[in-house]
C-alpha cells in the first residue's frame, strides 16, 4: 500500500511540473492563454425614487 502511495506523490509531482513546464514553453509552440478582451457597454438604467 506505501508503494502505491509513492508511486501516485511520484506521479502528482511529474504532473504538476509538466503544467508548470507547459505554462512557461507553451507560448514559444502556438498554445494562447490570454484571455479574449474586447469592450462591452450596456445601458444601465437606475430607479432612484
């Protein structure tokens, strides 16, 4: 049972350095994390009594 309790922490750790890695080199292969921007107005209309 402690050996597969190593073998997932091994596991957990290689995963989270791969999406760390990826988030670092994705950029250089063509993988866009921005998020989409564009300017949004709407009419707000205030019921002041």
């Amino acid at each position: 049972m402690a050996r597969l309790v190593k073998y997932l922490a091994f596991l957990l750790i290689l995963a989270a350095i791969g999406l760390v890695a990826y988030a670092y080199v994705g950029p250089w292969f063509g993988a866009d994390f921005s998020a989409p921007s564009e300017e949004v107005r709407k009419p707000v209309v205030l019921n002041a009594d």
